[in-house]
C-alpha cells in the first residue's frame, strides 16, 4: 500500500512538470465522463430513483388490454377484478378531470382527479393535514368532499390550517376540504385537486364498455408483477366469456406505476447510455494516444529504472498511477460540468418531469467515481502493457533505442488507436444522421390540418349552472359570435378533442341504416368520436372530400347529421359512397340525450391527430349543437400574431360570463413542437455526442500524424537533401494519415450495419441502413481525417534539411 501511495505521489509529481499533457488528457476525460454522468442523472432520475412513495416497486398500473394495445378499464370491469383478485392489498380507480375554482377573483380551471375510496390508502401516502378520502366519501349521497394539492393550499389559500372542514366553490357547487396532500404528491400528473368519484348501480349495470378508468393497485408482499398480471388476465378471461358483447376479444395485464410513467423514454435514454459510451471510449483512446506518446518519450527513463531493479510490476504501476490521477482529476472535473449540463439537457423536455428532477445525488456520483478508475485502467492498461514488456526496455539505453521493437510496436498501438477513434466517431455520425433524417420526415409529415397562426384554449362549463344542453349550446354560441367579431380572427372552430391534444374517446358503431350491427360488426368497427362547431373543418384546413361540412343548420330539432374522416367511410363502407348513409354509435352525448348518430353529410380528409409518427384513424365527427358537452377546445385562424388574440378572447368569454376560465392557450405549432419533442431529444443530444466524438477523432489522428512526423523529421531532412520537393513529402504524410481515417471509416461502416438496427423503433421514414445517411458521413469523415492530416505534412514539407542534419 505505501508503494501505491508513493507511485500516485510521483505520478502527481510527474503530471505537474508536463503541464500541457496534463491539460489536455485531463479536459478530454472530463468531457467523456461528465457527458457520461449527465446522462446516468437522467437515467437514474427517470428509471433507478425510487418513486416518492412507500414501498414503491409494489404499486402497480392494472390495464385491459385488447390486440395487445392497454387501455382504461370500465367500471363494472374494474369492481370486478377488485373483488375476485387475491394478489393486491388494495385497488383503486381514478379518472382525471377538471374543475373551475371560483373562490375569489379571477375563476381558475384546476386539474383534477375523481378517485375511489381506497386511492391514498394504495399509495399509502401520508396527508400533511386533516384526512384522505374514504370509502364512505365515495358512496352515493354522501356530501361532496375535497383534498387539495400542497402547492394550491399555499399559494390559493395562504397555507391556512383552519382551511380543513371549510367549503369552496368548484363547478359552482360546494365541496367541502378535508385534507391537504404531502408536499410534492401529484398524481396522476397534474393534478392539484383529488374528488371522490362515485358509481351508482345504474353505472355497474350499464358501463362495462366504457373504458374511462385508470386502474392502480398495491401488490400483496408475497405477489410479483408477472403473478398479478396472470391472475388478472385470467380474470378478464372469465367476464369475457360472461360478457361477451363488451368485453370479448379482451384480456388484462400489469405492469409497475414506474413502468406506466416512464412509457416510450426507456428506449431513448438507453440509446443516450450507448453514445456516451462511445464518446467516453473515444476520450479513453485519445488520452491513450497520448500516454503512449508520452511513454515513448519517457523509454530511456523506464529502461535505466529496470537496470537499477524494477521489476516489470512496478514499471506498469508507475505508468497505471498515472492513468489514474488523471481518471480522478478529470472526473472531479466532469462532475463540475455535468452539474452544471444537466439542467441544460433537462431543458430540451421541459414536459418530463422525472428529466426536470435529475441531480447529482449520491448514486451519480459513486457511479462517476466507479466509471472514472475503470476508464483510469482502460486507457492506462493498454500503454502499459505495450510499453513495459517482459524483456527488451534494458536496448534502449544503447543508442536512444531508435527502431526497436518496443518503439514500432508502441507506434502500431497508436495507429490502432487512431483506427479506433475514427471507426467509433463514425458510428456515432450515422446514428445521428439517421435520427436527423428521422426527425425531418416527422416535420414533413402530412398531418392532415394546418398548424400555422392557429391559437387553442380550452373553455369548460360547469354542470351545476348549465345543467340542461339548451344552456350549454345557448353560452358557447353567444361565446362564439362575440368572438368572431374581435379583428384578427379569420376563422374559428371548436371540438372536443383538437388534434394533437392526447384526448382521445373512441366508440363502437351500434346500429347502420337502422340495422342493429352484430357484436363482431360492432367491436370492427370502432371510431375515434370528435363533436365539433360549425367551421371547425375550414379553421383547420382540413378538406371536405365530399358532401359538406357540419354547418350552422344543424341544430337541435334537425335531423342528426354527421361527417367522417376518409378511413372511417372506407371502414364502414369499403367500397362503395358513405353518403346519405345512417350510422348510430353506441353511446350519448348532451347530458343524458339518446344514442348519437345520424346521416353521414360529409366526408373530410384523414388527419394525424395523435401525432406525426401515429397511424391516422377512423374518425366520426357530430355537431355540437345537437350534442352538446361542456368542454370545448377552439381554434383560432387568426390574421395577425395569434400571441395577441388571448386578451380580447378572454374578455368576450368572460362578457358572457365572468366565471368561466379560459386555460390551455397555446399555438397549433407549440402543440406539434411539443409532440415530437421526445425525438428532437435524441436527436439533438446525439447529434452533439457525434460532434464531439468527430473533435476527439480528429486531435487523436492529428497526434498519430505530428508524433510520427516529429521522430522522422531526420528522415523527411535526408529526402529533401536527395532532391524530394515539398508535395512529395506532403503527399507521403497525408496518405499516412488518409489510410488511417480510410481504415476507420471502412471499420465504422461493419459497425453501423451492425449497431444501426437498435435505433429501428426511434426512426421514422428513414431505414436503419440508409445509403444517403452512410455516404454523408464518409463525406464529413474524410475531410476531417485530411485536415487532420494536412497540419502536421505541412509543418513537415517545411522542414529545413540544412537545419536538420546539423541537429543530428
């Protein structure tokens, strides 16, 4: 132990005469490694951190699952597998919602969940003042109760403890506060407000295919994840042999909550791990580059230490001590940047939440530690060995050593190093070439609707004042006629569900022409439902293919009129014109009217509503004055910035009436921005590995070529002395260094082929082997090898041979 200590202190002692070396092999570790660390906090924030509850890993998500697709439960379906399950302690349902908060001045539309008796007790998290709600909150009649959110409770309420048993106003209805959540509980997402939500018999007897629940539950201690998954599978296989019109062709599974959350940034942030690790290992062969170098310069020391006595162990511990001071001060250093680039990478998806919360906590470090002595011995191993072999370093006493085999190996060495760097670099290039191309075809993409100067918002409704559908039509209609007439707004529409929102509320058709469909028909034919204002269609710009749009005649007391999108009227109708045609679907709307439906006016184009890389699907659109419900999402067509329109529209709505919010505002665009955020992600951090990968290539190759060029500047004195002209000797450097960066790019080009496939399920529109991708990173490549190459052959064309030769 006392050797080790004094083989760091000489290899401290020794980095500090050499202050250039020491700089630059310590700020190339500390790239790699702090892009490593910054990552792994991503990555331990998003997938390792325990969640904020008690026992965390036992709170799982319980999904119908139909074609291998999860989805809501209904209520009769999620009462069932409460009651006939034994691998949970508790289960509970909870739908998420919204409320209009209207306690004192300007009214607020609050995110919200409606949950079950047992919701806190699954989570098992603990309340920072009065009680959670119970099964008795949850059962008809009882009186409206409500637990508001930490962070409400201070900023609404002024953190008041005497808020408990007091009433507030949501929907225009009195709930009664019972409870204030821990600080930083907020699920599901979002939500500041937790109601009870309540089934009357009537909904166990009536719902079991409306698929509306969020289903969580909390595993008993003996249970695992896969036990829980097939007994609640096996459940749903037993109500879809007893309820088989809604619930055949139907299974259920479970997965963990963290597993529910994380969804799709699993793949990406393991493809994130992969290139900083590449980038880390080009950083470990340049600073080997650079070891070897410097040990060839060092081989006469090295030599007279084994003639007084050293054994090989203590030579390759010397030239290890090294390689491991600058592991550790360059991972101090990484640490420092990656503090200070996480919240710059967090910033790319401020919508995550999990990306928001990365530190560096004590895991991060104790893995950056770890990752900082392995990459110490990797890159220090390699020289070690080469250049401390069993016999042979006593010859270089005689003579300097020039042209032994020690020497041409350690030159073999960095030439492989070099080949490396290049071959790892390129790799990188193409991933992020392919990710590029991949994130330009999704802003290529033909979504169907425009998203240029369009402003949404979102307008709800209280149940408790527009409690009949007269009322609901009656304010949105007095709503829109005020703001058509505001200057800058050209068009104006409104749905229920705007393209790119996430809302998504799909339905079996019930009956065609008046013929009740069969259950197989009916479970084939499933639509997306939109209920949509008059102009919705020419607000999006989205065409009419035939017939026409919903238009103001279609009224309450008109015949029911509908439109379908392309693939809704090619599904119902292969074949032949959907025209004139009457299609009722299985449920209602407007407050309790009969089954919607009607006769199909219109045929639209598709659109992309879930998102540029999702599949367009059927859609059926009704009018809103014949159904109305009480949220509604406008778009604005607007003349000018759409920025400026939000005052006036605020004022028109709150003219008709004062306490309804207007929330969610926002551009069309920013609503695409937002849904292709996740690629842009990757794509921008890749491409950002790959630049730095390409810069530590290059300076790796640069220093093959300048060392090389140094220790033959006799050579290259004696060939200009015999008459070779300056391009000659240009020439023979930069075939040197071409050959090199030829042989890195033909490896690299075996390795995307092989490594390009597992970024498949990121890609969009783009093959995994893409010619134009592969042919544009040779293109980048090689004049990047060549200038690499040209630096030291130009400083070698000039040598003076007069000069030269005097010196030797």
């Amino acid at each position: 132990m006392s050797e080790l200590f004094h083989d760091l202190r000489y290899a401290v002692r020794t980095l500090r005469r050499a202050p250039g070396f020491t700089a630059i092999a310590v700020l190339t570790l500390a790239l790699g490694i702090g892009a490593n660390t910054a990552i792994f906090s991503l990555v331990n924030a998003t997938l390792i951190r325990d969640l904020p509850y008690p026992s965390p890993d036992k709170i799982v998500r319980v999904y119908q699952t139909s074609s291998e697709q999860r989805s809501t439960a209904s209520p009769p379906d999620f009462f069932d597998w409460r009651a006939q399950s034994n691998a949970f302690t508790g289960m509970a349902a909870f739908h998420r919602n919204s409320y209009t908060l209207t306690e004192s001045g300007e009214p607020q539309q609050l995110r919200a969940a409606q949950v079950t008796g047992d919701f806190f007790n699954v989570l098992a998290v603990p309340l920072a003042l009065g009680r959670a709600i119970s099964g008795p909150d949850a059962e008809m009649g009882a009186e409206a109760t409500v637990v508001l959110g930490n962070g409400l409770w201070r900023t609404q309420f002024g953190a008041d403890p005497r808020v408990i048993g007091t009433r507030i106003q949501l929907d225009g209805s009195p709930y009664t506060v019972i409870g204030v959540a821990a600080p930083g509980f907020e699920y599901p997402r979002g939500a500041v407000i937790w109601t009870p939500r309540r089934f009357s018999a009537d909904d166990l007897a009536t719902q079991r295919g409306a698929h509306y629940l969020d289903v969580v539950a909390r595993l008993a201690p003996e249970a695992t994840v896969e036990r829980a998954s097939t007994e609640i599978a096996s459940i749903a296989e037993r109500l879809a042999a007893e309820y088989p019109t809604s619930n055949r062709e139907t299974s259920g599974t479970v997965i963990t909550l963290r597993e529910s959350l994380v969804g799709d940034v699993r793949p990406a942030l393991y493809v994130l791990l992969g290139a900083v690790a590449l980038v880390l290992l080009i950083a470990c062969a340049n600073v080997a580059n650079l070891l070897v170098a410097r040990a060839l310069g060092r081989r006469r020391d090295l030599a007279l230490r084994q003639a007084v006595g050293a054994s090989r162990g203590r030579l390759t511990r010397m030239v290890l001590a090294e390689s491991l001071v600058l592991a550790v001060a360059g991972g101090s250093i990484g640490v420092l940047l990656a503090a200070w680039g996480t919240p710059l990478l967090a910033q790319l998806r401020p919508d995550d939440p999990f990306l928001q919360a990365a530190s560096i906590d004590m895991r991060v470090l104790l893995v950056t530690l770890v990752v900082s002595l392995l990459t110490g011995l990797l890159f220090g191993i390699f020289p070690a060995l080469r250049l401390v072999p069993p016999h042979g370093l006593s010859q270089q006493l005689v003579g300097g050593g020039r042209g032994s085999s020690v020497t041409a190996e350690a030159h073999r060495a960095r030439r492989v190093l070099a080949i490396s760097e290049m071959m790892l670099a390129f790799v990188l290039l193409v991933g992020a070439g392919l990710l590029m191309r991949s994130f330009v075809a999704l802003q290529r993409t033909d979504l169907g609707f425009a998203t240029d100067s369009r402003l949404t918002f979102t307008v709800a409704t209280p149940d408790a004042r527009y409690d009949t559908p007269e009322r609901v039509e009656s304010f949105y209609t007095q709503v829109v006629e005020r703001m058509r007439a505001i200057p800058g707004v050209e068009k104006l529409g409104a749905t229920m569900a705007l393209p790119l929102s996430g809302n998504s509320f799909a339905i079996t058709a019930h009956s065609i022409d008046g013929r009740e469909l069969p259950d197989e028909d009916q479970d084939r034919l499933v639509n997306q439902i939109r209920i949509v204002r008059p102009d919705f269609f020419s607000a999006m710009s989205i065409p009419v293919v035939r017939g026409r749009p919903l238009e103001d005649t279609d009224r309450m007391g008109a015949p029911g009129a509908i439109v379908l999108n392309e693939s809704a009227a090619q599904m119902m109708f292969p074949g032949a014109e959907a025209l004139g045609h009457e299609v009722i679907i299985g449920t209602s709307f407007g407050l309790g009217r009969g089954r919607a439906g009607g006769t199909v006016v219109g045929v639209v184009r598709d659109t992309r509503d879930f998102g540029a890389s999702e599949e367009q699907r059927p859609v059926l659109y009704l009018s809103h004055a014949q159904y109305p419900v009480s949220t509604l999402q406008f778009v604005v067509h607007a003349s000018r910035a759409p920025e400026t329109l939000t005052a006036p529209l605020r004022e028109a709505i709150a003219a008709v009436d004062p306490q309804i919010p207007v929330f969610e505002i926002e551009t069309m665009q920013s609503r695409f921005s937002e849904s292709i955020a996740q690629p842009r992600f990757l794509m921008t951090l890749l491409a950002l590995f790959a630049f730095t990968a390409i810069v530590l290539a290059s300076i790796g190759l640069y220093g093959v070529i300048a060392h090389g060029v140094s220790e033959r500047t006799r050579e290259i004195g004696i060939r200009m002395a015999l008459g070779a002209r300056q391009r000659d000797v240009l020439g023979m450097i930069m075939r040197r260094g071409w050959g090199l960066g030829v042989l890195g790019i033909a490896f690299g080009l075996v390795a995307a082929f092989a490594g390009a496939r597992l970024l498949r399920a990121q890609l969009y529109g783009v093959e995994p082997i893409d010619p134009l991708t592969l042919a544009v990173a040779v293109l980048i490549l090689m004049p990047v090898a060549l200038l690499a190459s040209w630096i030291p052959a130009r400083r070698a064309a000039r040598v003076d041979p007069a000069i030269t030769l005097r010196m030797e």
